[in-house]
C-alpha cells in the first residue's frame, strides 16, 4: 500500500494511512477534511479542527457571515427562523468543512441518503442553494456548485385539500357560535396561513374588509368580507383582542393552534383534514370560480405564481373548462359586433 492517502470517491471510501488504513464514508466530515488536506498537502495526519472555534473559510464561517448579511436580515423573522433551523441542523455535523473544496458529489450523497424524506431534503437543498449563491458573492468560492442540482421526486401533494363535503361535516359538528367553526371560517374565508390567523382581530377590520400583514412574507392584503365569514363573526365574542384565544384566553401560537384544529377535525371525523388545507381550499375554489392567477394570489398573499398553481392543481378541470369556453363564447361576439360582416352588394362587384 502506498504511503500517500489515496481517495476513491467514485468506487467507495476514502482510505488515509494513518496508523493503518482508515476508511470513512464519503459524505463524513472526516472524508471531507483529509481528502482536502490530502489534496493540499497538508500531511498525512487528519485533525478535526475543534467544533468550538470558527475556521476562516468554513461552512461555520461561511453561516457566521451569511447571518449578518442584508440577504438574511431582510427577510422576514418567520423565514429567518426557519432558514436557521435548517442550516443549523446541518451545520452541526460539517461546520467544519472547508467551503472552497465543497463538490456536488457531497451534497448530492448527503441528499440521497434523505430519500425517506424527500421534502426535508430538498428544503436543505434550497437554503444550501441560497448560502452558496452567497458565498460566491462574496468570493468564497467561484462558482455555486450545486446550481442547477435537482432535488427529490416528492410523491405527496402536500396537506389534503378540503372538499365541500368535508366542510359541510365540519360546520355540521361545530356549529356558529362555537371557536371552533369561527377558526374554519377564518382560514378558509381569508385564505391565510395559520401563523396569520391567530393574529387576525377586529382591529384589522373596517369598512367591511379584513386587512393584514403576513408574518411570512410581510405582504399586506386586504380582503373583502365574504357573507358566510361575516356570519360567522356576527356570532361570535368581541371581548377579545384576537378572534381566536386558548382556553386560558390568550393568543394562540400557529404551532398551538395547529394542534388544537386537528383535534376539531378529528371531532368531525377528519383525521385527513387540517388548518393549512383551508388554505388550499381557498385557493381552489378561488380557481374554480374564474379567477386569474394575479387575483388568488391578491387574496393568499403568495409571493409567486408558481406557488398558487402547486395550490391550484386540484381545482375541477371541467369546471375551468366550462369557464374557459364562456369566456371564449363572450370574447367571439364582442369580435362580432366590433367587426360586423360587410354585405357585398351586386354594385361591389
């Protein structure tokens, strides 16, 4: 055996003789930082730098900076905390790892053992996407390695759309009057994410409208009153400074509240339903009555119209297209009157 480290990244581990051959898998931050120190010629020693002190040029640093960017300062605290949550998870195995040396191949064997959760993964795949596009601007590496990388196919549409037959089970069981029927009422007639919701109260309501800033995207939308919602409302306590308190009278936190739905759904006999699905029925029903993308999405308050399409993927097709030939119907008779048919006359000729 050779007494330099070899690496066989394609066919299995990377060996290093060190004291005898040491194997590890390729996706290990020890495989990382000796094949790269390998590659320097740092030596033929492996030494895990200490997890306690920042490297310059680490995937540690690199979050370190990242962190006090205006590309992470300005998005909104619901976002941020998210985007922490993932890159920290993930920094706590390969802080470490130097960022200048980072290949596809790494993140690609890492999101391949993620397979069992396809949509965790290609969440990773997004913010480490979003760093290392930071980490080129800054000039930490040439290039992004993973532009252009693919993630997971994900089999599930997500959270279950509710049905109409399902929300007349719901409002059956929990009737006007009651929190329960007031949270449905809410989510589904507002169209708003949970985190939303909770905060709604009859202070954003005037004129008939109901206006609000989304926590996730800082987006503010203002939405008529539909007539159910108003009933709804009518029938409920205004003691309160938002619609929907605990049991102890505070507000609900979205996590709290998330929990606290399902059990409502489970008391109609819905294990399959919950509060984001109302959301997502909002947005179908939004579709399903004509409206254009540019108007669900006044509405939902989504930031793309790609994402209100991924919501709108189950709307009745035959319904839309019962639309789309009334609408083609209307346009041909305006074309008609505006260009009426010339009769030729015998003198024409």
């Amino acid at each position: 055996m050779s007494d330099q480290p070899c690496a066989i990244v394609k066919g299995g581990p990377f060996c290093a003789p060190i004291g005898g051959p040491v194997c590890t898998p390729i996706d290990s931050e020890a495989f990382f930082l000796a094949y790269h120190k390998a590659l320097a010629g740092i030596g033929d020693r492996v030494e895990r730098v200490a997890t306690s002190r920042t490297e310059p040029g680490s995937f540690g640093d690199l979050l370190r900076r990242y962190y006090s960017a205006p590309e992470f300062l300005n998005l909104a605290d619901g976002t941020q905390r998210n985007y922490r949550r993932i890159l920290e998870k993930f920094g706590e195995k390969h802080r470490d790892w130097p960022v200048s040396g980072l290949k596809r191949i790494h993140i690609k064997t890492i999101i391949g053992k993620m397979e069992d959760r396809p949509q965790a993964a290609n969440s990773l795949l997004k913010r480490l996407k979003t760093l290392l596009n930071f980490a080129a601007e800054i000039d930490m590496v040439p290039h992004n390695p993973l532009m252009g990388m693919r993630g997971l196919k994900v089999s599930s549409e997500g959270f279950h759309t509710w049905t109409d037959e399902e929300i007349s089970r719901y409002e059956a069981r929990h009737p006007i009057g009651s929190k329960a029927r007031l949270a449905m009422a809410l989510m589904l007639f507002t169209g708003q994410r949970k985190s939303d919701a909770v905060k709604m109260g009859w202070q954003h309501v005037k004129d008939g409208r109901i206006a609000v800033r989304q926590q996730k995207t800082t987006t503010m939308v203002d939405i008529p009153i539909h007539p159910d919602l108003k009933r709804v409302l009518d029938g409920s306590p205004r003691k309160n400074l938002t619609f929907l308190v605990t049991e102890y009278g505070k507000p609900f936190t979205a996590n709290g509240f998330g929990n606290w739905m399902r059990d409502r759904c489970n008391e109609a006999g819905l294990p399959q339903c919950s509060s984001h699905g109302l959301r997502k029925a909002m947005a179908k029903r939004l579709a399903e009555a004509g409206c254009s993308v540019n108007e669900i999405m006044s509405i939902t308050g989504h930031a793309t119209e790609g994402e209100v399409i991924r919501y709108t993927k189950e709307a009745n097709k035959t319904v839309l297209a019962d639309h789309a030939m009334r609408a083609l119907q209307l346009d041909g008779a305006r074309r008609k009157s505006a260009n009426p048919v010339r009769k030729v006359s015998k003198s024409d000729g």
